[in-house]
C-alpha cells in the first residue's frame, strides 16, 4: 500500500509530511479534520514482521494501545487514537515540538554531563510511572525520546514494541532482529522474561552513549552486539571524559549489569542517584531544548506568559446511587462485546461489593463477577489489580476442591503470569515451578499442552535471571519432548529450537 500526502486515514487525520520511517512502517505529521489541530500518525504494516500471525498482532496492538492510554505523565505523549485500516495499524498520537534526543546529542558534542543528568533523570520519573501500571517499554533509545522546546523530555512508542517484541521470534520472522539490539538488555535479546530492569538497562545503554559519544556495545551484526552485550565489560565513561563524576560513572556500571538482579531495584533509585548531580534552582539561559530547565525553574511556564485567571472550581460529583446488580452485569456483557473493556472493569470493580451485599460474599452470582473482573482486569493489562483477585479465586477454590483442581489450578498460572508481568521474575519462577507437577500428572490424559508452556515459561525466567546454563537444560528438554509428541515441525518445537540456537552461538 503506498502511503502519499493528502491521505485521509480513518476518514478523519489527513496525512501531511512524512517524518520517520523504518522497516516497520513510517510516522506522519497530519491534521485531525474532526478537532482541527495538528497530531502524528504512525502506521505499522505487521504483515512485514509478523507472517501468518498478522491477526495476533492486530489485535495485541489494539489491546497494549489501550492500556497505555491509561498512563498518565506528562513526559508521555498523548495517545488520542488507534486501530486498523486494510494491512495497516495505525496510532494517532500527540505532537510534540522539539528534536528527539539522537538529533539533539548530535548536535551538542560532546553532550555536557550535566544535560545526560537532567535527561536521564526526567526518563526516571517517566518509566516509573510506566512501571506501577505495570507496562515495559522494552525499546528505550535517543529515537524514542524527544526533547520540547522547554526542556521537558517526552518518550514515545510506549506499547508498540511490546507489541512487536513478546517473544523468541523477535529475531528470526525476518532474519535480522526487531529492535534496536544496541539497547536490549541480555535477557531480552535471548528471549528470556522482560521486566522493569530490561528498561534500565536500556536506560544505563543511552546514559553511555551520551556520556562518552557512543553505545557501549556496537557490532557490524545482531549476533556480536548481543555477544558483547553477554560477555564484554562496558568501558567506564570517566576513562573517556575525566571530568564525568565518579558518582554518574558508578550509577552508568550498575545500570549496565549483565544480571538483572545487580541493576538498581527500581527508576525511583536510580532517580535519587541522580538527584544530587541536578542542577540547583536558578535562572535558565532562556535557550530552548535545554534539558536542565525544568529542574533550574520547576513548573515555570513556557515561554513566559501573563498569568492566567485561576479555573473555577468544578461541582461536586452527584451522589451515587445503590447499583442494580442485574442491569450492571448486561451492561458490562454489552461493553466486553464492543471490545470496550476498560468501562467494563469499572463497571465489574463497582458492581462487586452490592453483589456481595444481596448475594452473599460466596455465592455462584458473586463467584462469577469475581471471576470476570479478574479476567478482564488481565485483558486490560491491569496486573497488579488482577493478582490479589486471582489468589483469592485460587484459595477458595483449592479449600472446596483441592490443591490439584484445574480450576484453582488455572488461577495460579493466571496470577503467575501477572507477577512475570509485573517484572517480579523469581516470584513468577516460583509459582510456576510449584504448578508444573500438576500439569505434567495429566500427561496420562494426553494433554500435555500446559505444562510444555509452564516448561517454556520457567527457561524464559531463567534467562531473564541470568542461569543461561538452566534455562539451556529446561528448554533443551523441552524440546525432545515436544518433537517426540508432535514432530519437529510443530510452532513451538520452532519457537524453543531458535532460542536454544541462539543460545548456543553466545554459549560458544
């Protein structure tokens, strides 16, 4: 399909000037028709990528474009809207005026120290937030941030490679890995679980990069960058620019771990790391794009303007009503069969405890809502509210039925997969090596589909951990097992023999 100026896309954003493009697909400055202002457009083709599992990808990237509209942080652009048009995906996002940070640190060589601070710390305050829902940007480089005419930092593309990066095939559908290898943390580029600490890494990759003019990892292909990235020490930047204080040096070093577990615990730490190398309050130069404004004026407008009337104060919300219970429950099987799933969950959150009241707290009526809000809540990628949900289910459902019923069973797979989600991978290593018993007793009914996905879950954990050598030994052995059962050719036999590929070259 070929995209031309004067495109209308979704009968409503009329493209303008092409400002990106990539392998995957190209953004566009375009006019919004229906609000008449100015917005980006970025349209994916996941058919170049994603072969036969265009569909999946379709309807993954519509669900991760949901979620993270729901993140709000002003260093986020806006997401305004998203879908499908024929082969292409399309995400209609806020425009933001500035230079993104390749092009700034281009410009500016070497970049001053003190800028790599105010930018690495505004990214902080960015992936924190983006880390409580819980979301994993998992392609953090200068290309995905922008810096405003005010200093402020902006981060884009939060979802779309989540969406695009979900798993071992990010380096085989096309022969050359999706990403940007430069900035892949080890247990990413392997195809181990992705968590918060894949994203500082990243963070610690582009710090390096502004600090001393280069990534540290670079390679003429995917396979020796990632084999750098696993063996090679980084160059600590003060050997390169001496007056790099050894404070920023240490931080950049344990940003750049090769295991996760010995990268700072969360954005929150490396932010107070970096707070007392900010800049004290003062007077900016008045340049723009300068990164440390927002911290030399907190809040100060942009550019400096009159004062402007105090808003008046909204009314107060109307008093709400008991809820019918009934006509809540045909109204969230309306909204879910719409695909509007975050007014379900809301509706599902309210609705619980008037059920709990008329019903009883056990009853089948609750028991039901229960078990849909939980699900929908993972549809919606709200994780963290969904696993207190799921442990409750499990409990009940274990103390009426037993350990090994395949219902409360299949509450703790759900909820472990909400903590490998949430970037807890030892917990969510934990849960499933205490499920994969169960699952591989029912070997004897010939379904042994669970637990080759507990098996296949545990190897990638184990990467994302760092034990390579177990994860090898888990996933070698699943794949003998699946190849005896369904033949070499089958989807995960592939999916498990190209991870243990790789493996094996970074091994050797």
């Amino acid at each position: 399909m070929t995209v031309t100026t004067g495109r209308v896309v979704a009968g409503r954003y009329e493209l303008a000037t092409l400002i990106g493009q990539g392998g995957m697909g190209q953004v566009w400055t375009a006019y919004d028709r229906r609000l008449d202002r100015r917005v980006a457009v970025k349209l994916l083709r996941p058919d170049k990528v994603a072969g036969q599992e265009a569909d999946e990808l379709r309807r993954r990237f519509l669900r991760e474009c949901r979620v993270t509209a729901q993140v709000d942080h002003p260093g986020l652009v806006t997401v305004h809207d998203a879908g499908s048009e024929g082969e292409e995906l399309f995400l209609v996002m806020q425009y933001v005026d500035g230079a993104d940070l390749a092009d700034h640190f281009a410009e500016h060589d070497p970049y001053p120290w003190q800028w790599a601070v105010a930018v690495a710390a505004q990214l902080c305050a960015v992936l924190s937030a983006v880390h409580a829902v819980p979301i994993v940007h998992r392609d953090l480089k200068p290309r995905n941030v922008m810096v405003k005419q005010d200093g402020t930092v902006t981060v884009l593309d939060l979802g779309v490679a989540s969406v695009m990066d979900s798993d071992t095939t990010r380096l085989t559908h096309t022969g050359s890995p999706i990403g940007s290898p430069a900035y892949m943390a080890p247990e990413q580029a392997m195809g181990g679980a992705v968590g918060p600490y894949t994203d500082l890494y990243a963070l610690g990759v582009l710090l390096h990069e502004l600090l001393s003019g280069n990534v540290p990892f670079a390679g003429s292909t995917a396979l020796g960058v990632l084999h750098r990235h696993l063996y090679e020490p980084p160059l600590p930047v003060r050997r390169l620019r001496p007056e790099v204080p050894e404070a920023l040096e240490g931080l950049v070093l344990r940003l750049l771990a090769k295991d996760p577990q010995h990268r700072p615990a969360s954005a929150q730490e490396v932010y107070e790391h970096l707070a007392p190398l900010l800049p004290a309050r003062g007077t900016p130069t008045g340049a723009p794009l300068d990164p440390t404004r927002p911290f030399l004026r907190p809040h100060a407008p942009w550019p400096d303007r009159a004062r402007t009337p105090a808003p008046r104060p909204a009314p107060a919300p109307p008093v709400a009503e008991q809820p019918d219970v009934a006509a809540a429950i045909d109204e969230v099987k309306h909204l879910l069969g719409a695909g509007r799933i975050t007014q379900a969950v809301d509706i599902l959150g309210a609705i619980l405890p008037a059920a709990a009241q008329q019903h009883g707290e056990h009853s089948p009526v609750v028991r039901t809502l229960r078990k849909q809000y939980a699900a929908t809540l993972m549809d919606d990628g709200q994780y963290r509210r969904a696993l207190p949900e799921l442990r409750r289910l499990a409990d009940e459902r274990a103390t009426e039925s037993g350990h090994a019923d395949p219902q409360s069973l299949r509450y703790r797979y759900d909820a472990a997969q909400c903590l490998e989600q949430l970037g807890e991978p030892a917990a969510a290593l934990a849960e499933y090596r205490a499920l994969l018993p169960y699952y591989e007793n029912q070997y004897v009914s010939g379904d042994p589909a669970l637990a080759h996905d507990v098996r296949r879950r545990i190897g990638h954990l184990l990467l994302a951990l760092g034990d390579r050598a177990a994860a090898h030994d888990m996933l070698g052995r699943l794949l003998l097992d699946v190849e005896r059962l369904h033949g070499p050719g089958h989807p995960l036999a592939a999916d498990v023999r190209r991870t243990l590929q790789w493996l094996g070259q970074v091994r050797g």
